[in-house]
C-alpha cells in the first residue's frame, strides 16, 4: 500500500510530464507570418546568418542548464547524509 505522499509524487510527477509534453505543440505554433516570409524571400547568406544567430542564441541557456543539471546531480545526497 503506498504512502499518501507517494500517490502525490507520483502525480505531481506525471502532470509535470504531460506540461513537458504539452508545451511544444504550443511553442511551435507561434511562429509569425511576417517573419517566415522575409525569411524565405531573403538570399542564400541572410537565410545562413539566421541559422548562425539562432544557433548563438542556443548555446548559453543551454549550458548554463547542463551547469544547473551537473551541480544537482553533485549535490543530491549532501542533505540526505546529514
């Protein structure tokens, strides 16, 4: 038989799962039209230097999300040992 707190983990974690899901679908449809048409009727070299910046943009939330992960996973038993 599980504790009440364990069935609220457990819940917690499956909702936060089903908004990790969810959220792309949501993100992805926002693109403006505005945008993608100067985009697409821009040349070869605009098309290449958005691909360059958007991939610039990337890079730090990324690492600075890997650094959050790695510290985390370094710290998870500091609390428990105490």
């Amino acid at each position: 038989m599980s504790s009440p707190i364990n069935i609220v983990r457990k819940t917690s974690s499956a909702l936060a799962l089903l908004a990790t899901l969810a959220v792309p679908s949501i993100v992805s449809a926002q693109s403006c039209a505005l945008c993608y048409t100067q985009a697409a009727g821009s040349g070869e070299r605009l098309v290449q230097a958005l691909r360059s910046g958007i991939l610039i943009l990337v890079a730090p939330p990324m690492l600075i999300c890997i650094g959050i992960a790695v510290m985390a996973y370094k710290k998870r038993n500091q609390f428990n040992e105490e």
